[in-house]
C-alpha cells in the first residue's frame, strides 16, 4: 500500500526529468511539486508541507550538497534522496553521509523510485511526530515556574526528596508541595512519566540538562 500523506519536492533543471517525474508519481497518489533550480527550493522550503526531497546533484547555480548542506544549517528536517548522473556516485556517498536516504542513479528505475520514495515519506513522518513530541512536551514544562523546573531536574535523575531538599535548599515539606504541583501539571502519575516527558523534550534525564 502507497504512502499517501506527505509531499514530494523534485530539485531538478532538467525540464524533462521534473515531468516524467511528476506524472509518475502523481500518477501513484503523490502530491509533487517542482523546482528548477536550488534556490528557488531553499527560498521556499521553510513553508512547505511534511515531505520528502528528490534533489538533483548538478544543478545550475547551487550543486545538491550545497542544498543539503543549507538544509542542515536551517534546521529543515525533510528527507533527502539524490538522483545522480553518471559518475556521480562519490558525490552521492558525501551526500549520504549528510544522511541522505538514498540515491538514485538516472535514468531512475520505477521501482527503485517508488520504494526510496516509501522510505523516505515514512521518515518523514516518523520526524514529524516526534518533534511534535517534543514541541507538546516543552510546552508542558514551560507551565512549571522556576523553583518546580529546578526540582523537576532533580526529580528526574531519580533523587529522592531529601536530597532534592538538599540540592536546592528547601524543606523536604517545600520539595513535596513542588513535587505534588509538577505532577499535576505534567498530569503525570509516575516518576516515569516524568522521565518520559523529559526524554520527549530532548531532556536527558541522567544529566538534567538538555541533551
């Protein structure tokens, strides 16, 4: 079964391949949208959709590991696979240390296509859910006031409340009050709630910092 949700944005110049392309792939139920050169790409990316990225290696003015590494530098977080001409396999070797998903060599087999794409729009997905993750989970502990974040911290590297007393300088009768309020808050029911919701907010727990 196809991958349905999600979009498909083909960087190539060649007017004939950025065709061929979308009738292909609108053909199996993908929203695609062309760009013909990387910087009309990198003016837009920042506004589209969840999606994946078909990114030609030449192209006019900005190669595609230029692209890819302006991608990284913004943070842009949609998957990247290369097509490449022949001879072009080393740069598509750099381009998958920059964690590309795949490369594709032209001309582009369908199902080699079909299958890269598949991959690529579950990643997507899978990055998409989990920055949601953490954007709900940091909104949680943007409710808790400075003294609760700060036992918040301690709470989650396992000390108990005599120590967290200790630590920040408050009665163990305080720890508890905080305690009970960042429970509440969190609508947590267990210190691995509190360690979950951490984990989720790139938190990391043995350290009580943010990883």
């Amino acid at each position: 079964m196809m991958t349905t949700n999600g979009a498909i944005y083909i960087v190539d110049d060649d007017d004939a391949v950025r065709a061929s392309l979308k009738v292909l792939l609108e053909t199996h139920d993908f929203t695609v949208t062309c760009f013909q050169d990387g910087a009309d790409f990198l003016r837009a990316v920042t506004s589209l959709p969840m999606g994946c990225i078909l990114l030609d290696l030449r192209l006019p003015d900005i190669d595609g590991l230029s692209v890819q590494r302006k991608l990284i530098e913004m943070e842009v977080h949609l998957p990247v696979i290369i097509m490449t001409g022949y001879g072009d396999v080393p740069l598509a070797v750099a381009a998958m240390r920059m964690h590309a998903v795949d490369f594709l060599e032209k001309p582009v087999g369908v199902e080699r296509l079909l299958a890269a794409v598949e991959r690529a729009l579950a990643l997507a997905a899978e990055q998409h859910d989990a920055a949601a993750r953490e954007q709900r989970a940091r909104s949680m502990l943007d409710n808790l006031t400075p003294r609760e974040a700060q036992v918040f911290l301690q709470l989650i590297q396992g000390h108990p409340n005599k120590v967290v007393g200790r630590v920040l300088d408050l009665s163990p009768r305080t720890v508890e009050v905080h305690r009970k309020h960042i429970y509440e808050k969190l609508v947590a029911k267990s210190l691995a709630d509190l360690v979950r919701i951490a984990i989720a907010a790139g938190i990391d727990p043995s350290e009580g910092e943010a990883s």
